[in-house]
C-alpha cells in the first residue's frame, strides 16, 4: 500500500463520471501458479490498484453513483501464517471510504443486490472469462425478474473513461516514472559496463534485476530482453541465454517497475569495446530518427506524425545505404521499409509497460495532450537469413528507446541519464 491517499481523489473523479443507474466493477488480480503448487510472483491489477491503493490479492471494487462497496478476504489467523497479514473488511471500509465494506464470501449474494435495477455494468471482460460469464449470468438471473419489476444491466461495456484518466499523469505518477527511470538507467550502465565477449546474456539480465531489486523497485516492469548478434532482430527475445561474441552489437530493452509504474529504455552498444564503421552507420541513423521524433513529441502532434516522421527518416537511410530502391514515396506507400522497420515507434507508458489509453479517436490518429507519457523507440532489423541484402548487413538489430513526457511546451524526456551517443556508450565501456 502506499502511505497516501491518492486513490480517494481518483475514486472521487470517477464518481463523477458516473451516472445514476450505472456500476463499475473493478477485480483484483488472483495468486496464478506457476508450477504445481508454486506460484509466480504476485503483481497486483493495475486498474485495481489505481483505485485503492492496495496490493493484497483477490478484492472486488464495486462503484455506483455516490456508493463504493469492496469485498475482500477475511482475517484468518491460520491462513495469514502461511499468507501474510490481510487488511480485513474494517480497515478497508475506512480506507476507501466504503458505504459497505463486504467479505467475498458474501459477493454472490450482494452483487445481485447491487446489480438489481443497474442498466450498464462496466467491467474489463476478455481478461477472465470465468468473471464474465459469473457477470453475464448474474444480469440475465436478474433480467428473468422483469415481472417483479426488476431489471439487470442490458449492457456490459469496457470503462474507458477510467483508463482515459490513467493516460494522463499526475505530477505524482510523473515523480514515479522518474524513480522507475533512474533505476533503470543504474541498471543498463551496470550492464554496459559489464558487457564483454565469452559472457552469456542471462548474466547481463542478473545485473539489470540485481540492480533494480537493490534500488528498492519491484523488479523488471516486463521480462528483460538481452539480445546479443543476431538476437537482436527477434524484437521480443527473452530466451537470454546465447553467448555473447566480440565485433556483434547487443540490445537492451529493460525498465525497472518502481511504486506500480515502470520505465521502458532499449540501448544497442558493441559487446566489445567499439563500433564497427557499418554498426556506426546504421546506429547513427536510428539515433537521428529517434531524436527527431523526440523533439516533435509536443501537444497537438498526432501519434501517427511521429511513426510518419521515423518512417521516413529511416527510409532515406534506407535508400542511401542502398538496401531500398531510390523512391521515397513507393517505399512509403507500398510498405517496403517495413522489411527492416516492422514495428509501431511507440506506445504510451505508466502502470502498464503498454500502458492504456485509447490511439484513435474517430477514427483519427490522437493529438498528443500534456500529462502523456510515450516512449520513442524506432529501430533497424536486417534478418541473418534474407540472401536479398548484403552480408554484412545481416543480423543486426538496433533499437534506441526513451521514455518521454508530453509537457504545455518542450518534450520531457524522464530517461536522459542512459547514454546513447556512441561516444557516450564507448566512454562507458573504457576502463
Ligand atoms: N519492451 C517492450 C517495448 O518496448 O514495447
Ligand atoms: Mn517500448
Ligand atoms: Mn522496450
């Protein structure tokens, strides 16, 4: 739990988007097992957590129109030996600030109550089928009730309001991200420095979790990539277990998660202690594309401007470095720059690595809005099997990523401290 009370504002807004007749139902996450009887570390649900603050497994947020009700697992002494101390439904109804605080044994029956003359429920389905089905059947039992004169919800919709709200950071949320990214940034240094022929990646990946676990933050806010030589090219590798070799580049992309929220950066830096002239090359032309795109990242510029705007920087390095025909507009429009830049150049970030938030509205690419955070991330992959392009080229990949913030003027970007100009990344690899 965090010691302050954040998510009583946000609780508060929403209520104020809600209206008479509607319900949001928002559902912890559950223990999963692994293996076994063996589960993987607990993470709680991000929605869940925005709005209550709380990191125990398993409770229901129930919201209506000036009432919040919460079920959660009773106080057992026997089983909080084995699973920790829990809240206990007193402490949670002061928490939140409940007009009823329930125990889950108790949720079949009130949420039947509490669904009873609800016209639209808000709940996140296709995340667990099992809880939709649960909703489905709750409102179609209450629907069967017409002739008493009750009615349950005739529809079910995703809540994007609430995520609309998460989209845009507080200056809190934007305090996180900046611990999540100094963490970060000790992290891939550490590994830079550590970086060296005849080493394994998975031994980078223990210095990055190693060194975000010290700092004091959660650990890898998504599952690190350590891609060395051609691995790189493989855009979500995590096998990380390839050993790395003197003359390839390698590629980073790991965030440290600090208070729920995480950092997002990629470095690409030789394994050895140089870049090769034609690693330089390729490298100094994602870096060119990813600097512009950062410095257009400001209110009123599309999201699609800024993948146009990497497309088409990375398309004339393309064309120069003679791996695309000399037609910038066939290239474009026909794709073919996709066969080395497949990707999207970035996607929003906070609590969620691939943070919520919706990309088009009407159809139409969004206008950045102060309070956003994305990331910039373009890159080059030329794949160690396509016979169509030079040797030399084949099997690398290059990545750069940061993590900006949309401010009323300059792009803020939250991961400067990570060196990316190849003189920075050298420097470090000096002893
Ligand atoms: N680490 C996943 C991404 O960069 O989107
Ligand atoms: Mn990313
Ligand atoms: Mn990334």
């Amino acid at each position: 739990m965090t010691s302050n009370y954040i998510h009583l504002n946000r609780l508060q807004k929403l209520n104020s988007l809600l209206k008479e007749g509607e319900t949001l139902i928002i559902f912890a996450a559950s223990h999963q097992i692994r293996n076994r009887d063996v589960e993987y570390k607990f993470r709680q649900d991000s929605d869940y957590f925005y709005l209550t603050s709380i990191s125990e497994a398993d409770g229901i947020l129930v919201l209506q129109k000036d009432k919040r009700f919460h079920f959660c697992l009773p106080k057992n002494k026997s089983e909080e030996i084995w699973t920790g101390i829990r809240l206990g439904k007193e402490k949670i109804g002061s928490l939140l600030g409940l007009t009823e605080s329930f125990e889950l044994k108790e949720w079949s029956e009130k949420i039947e109550e509490i669904l009873t003359n609800t016209s639209t429920l808000f709940h996140f389905f296709g995340k667990d089928s099992n809880r939709d089905r649960e909703l489905i059947e709750v409102s179609a039992r209450l629907n069967r009730k017409l002739r008493d004169g009750k009615f349950g919800p005739n529809r079910i919709e995703i809540p994007e309001f609430l995520h609309e709200m998460r989209l845009v950071k507080s200056e809190e949320e934007i305090q996180f991200l900046r611990e999540a990214a100094v963490i970060t940034d000790l992290g891939h240094r550490e590994a830079i420095r550590a970086s060296r022929p005849g080493i394994k990646e998975f031994e980078l990946e223990s210095i990055l979790e190693s060194v975000y676990l010290r700092n004091g933050s959660w650990g890898g806010g998504y599952g690190h990539i350590v891609a060395s030589g051609k691995n790189a090219t493989i855009l979500h590798y995590t096998n990380n277990d390839d050993v790395l070799h003197e003359g390839d580049l390698i590629l980073i992309d790991s965030g440290a998660e600090k208070n729920y929220y995480t950092a997002d950066i990629t470095r690409t830096f030789p394994v050895g202690k140089q870049f090769s002239p034609l690693q330089k090359d390729i490298y100094e032309l994602v870096l060119s594309a990813q600097e512009s795109v950062i410095s257009i990242c400001k209110k009123g510029v599309s999201f699609l401007d800024l993948h146009n705007k990497a497309v088409e920087i990375l398309t004339r390095g393309l064309m120069d470095l003679k791996l695309l025909e000399s037609n910038l507009e066939k290239n474009i429009e026909e794709g073919l720059y996709k066969k080395f830049y497949m990707h999207r150049t970035g996607h929003y970030l906070g609590m969620d690595v691939h943070d919520v938030g919706k990309y088009y509205i009407n159809g139409k690419s969004r206008l950045l809005e102060p309070g956003q955070v994305l990331t910039v991330e373009p890159g080059l992959y030329f794949d160690p099997e396509d016979t169509d392009i030079p040797d030399k080229f084949r099997g690398i990949g290059i990545r750069i990523e940061d993590d900006v913030l949309i401010t009323e003027s300059e792009p803020e970007v939250l991961t400067f401290r990570t060196p990316k100009t190849i003189s920075d990344l050298e420097n470090l690899k000096k002893d």
